[in-house]
C-alpha cells in the first residue's frame, strides 16, 4: 500500500477553489469574507495533515449484473460506475483525507459559535480532502506512466448508484484497520467527515471524463455545481 502525507501548501489550493466549494461560482465574494478566508488558510496551513493511501489489485467486473470484484469481496457498483470501469484491467482503492487535525479545528469553531468562519472552514476541508485525492491520482498515474496505462475517474460508496453501506467492504480490503487514520462507523459515515474513498479503474484503454451529472439522479453529489445556499452574517 502506498500511503503520503500532505501539506496545505502541496494541495495547490486556489481562493477561486475555496470560493466556488462556498457557492459563489466564478464570482468574488465581499471583502469581510476574502479575509477571513484568507486568515483562516493561513492558519489552517500550520497544523493541516492531510494523508491518502492506495493500493492496485486484480479484479473482474461483470458488466451484465454490475458487479465488481476483488480481494474476494463483490461489489454492487451499479450501472453507471460499471460502465465507466469498462475496460480495466486492475483496480486501485483508496482513502483520502484533510486528517483528524482539522476534524478537531472544525469541532473548535463550533464550539465558539463562529458560524461564518464554520462555514468557510467546511468548504475549505470539502477541497482539501478532494485535493488530497487529486494528489493521489497523480501519484497513481506516476506508476503507471511507464507501463503506459491510464486510469479513469474515481467513483465512491454514495455516489452514482453505488450504496454507501458498501464502505464496509471497501475499508475491509485495507491491510489497516484504519487506512490514513479514518474511522468508518457502523452507519458507514467516516471520520474525519473531510474523507473521501472508492475505487479507480486502470487498463490502456481507459479514460478519465468529465463527470457527467446528466447521467446520475443523485442531487448532493460533490461534483454537482448547484452549491448550498450561502449563509449571511448579523
């Protein structure tokens, strides 16, 4: 398994990044916010810990039943994961996380009561954690750049017709109890919430796209653009 720890400054984090996560699209938010946006990346950068871990196996896909295989466990990925995996030839698992440091700085600003700053912590840990996992797709990509295979996008338990109780088997495959220090519940909720996990197809004929939402009736999904509403202060 192939685990690296990460520091804010190596996510690459845009303000645009931030600010789009918080619903405002392409525009720029008020100054009270840009500072405090700011003020709080700062901060976040001298304590963030942010990890991912993955590792590639074997495994087989039956596209007639939408079920993939591996490690001797079955997944029911449902039909629109199964056909975007179509084609791999192995598999990489992973776990991505902005790391129980900033789980414990977000339960800090509840605490004080801050809600504006709760806030923009949430969407800043929302892109730290898909970062942290762009970061392992990169790496991934890495290793197989000499074998000149490519990989497709990465799909996670709650998403696309995939059932989030599946998480279960998903941490199972793990040679840790906990990859990157994440806790999975018995509801299979993960903790640090600022986590992402699943599953990534790799072969030399598959292709990584633009995640196409007209394909997938799942309204929270991250990937959507049609953002929460943005709270105002008193």
């Amino acid at each position: 398994m192939i685990k690296k720890e990460l520091t804010f400054d190596s996510l690459a984090i845009s303000p645009s990044d931030i600010y789009e996560q918080m619903g405002y699209g392409s525009a720029i938010p008020d100054e009270m916010t840009v500072r405090e946006t700011a003020s709080l990346c700062e901060h976040i950068s001298s304590f963030l810990r942010a990890r991912f871990c993955f590792f590639i196996t074997d495994g087989s896909l039956d596209t007639d039943s939408n079920l993939l295989s591996a490690v001797g466990r079955d997944f029911s990925i449902g039909r629109i994961i199964s056909r975007q995996l179509r084609g791999s030839r192995r598999y990489a698992f992973f776990v991505a996380t902005a790391g129980m440091e900033f789980e414990e700085f977000q339960h800090k600003l509840m605490a004080e009561g801050d809600m504006v700053k709760v806030f923009i912590a949430d969407a800043i840990g929302s892109v730290i954690a898909e970062k942290a996992a762009d970061r392992m797709e990169e790496e991934l990509q890495t290793l197989l750049a000499p074998s000149g295979w490519k990989h497709t996008n990465r799909f996670s338990p709650g998403y696309c017709g995939w059932h989030v109780s599946e998480q279960q088997k998903l941490f199972a495959l793990f040679p840790e109890e906990n990859p990157c220090g994440v806790i999975l519940s018995d509801s299979s909720l993960m903790t640090p919430i600022k986590s992402v996990s699943g599953v990534i197809g790799l072969g030399d004929t598959v292709r990584k796209l633009d995640y196409s939402c007209g394909l997938c009736d799942y309204r929270q999904c991250y990937k959507r653009k049609a953002l929460p509403k943005i709270p105002h202060s008193t």
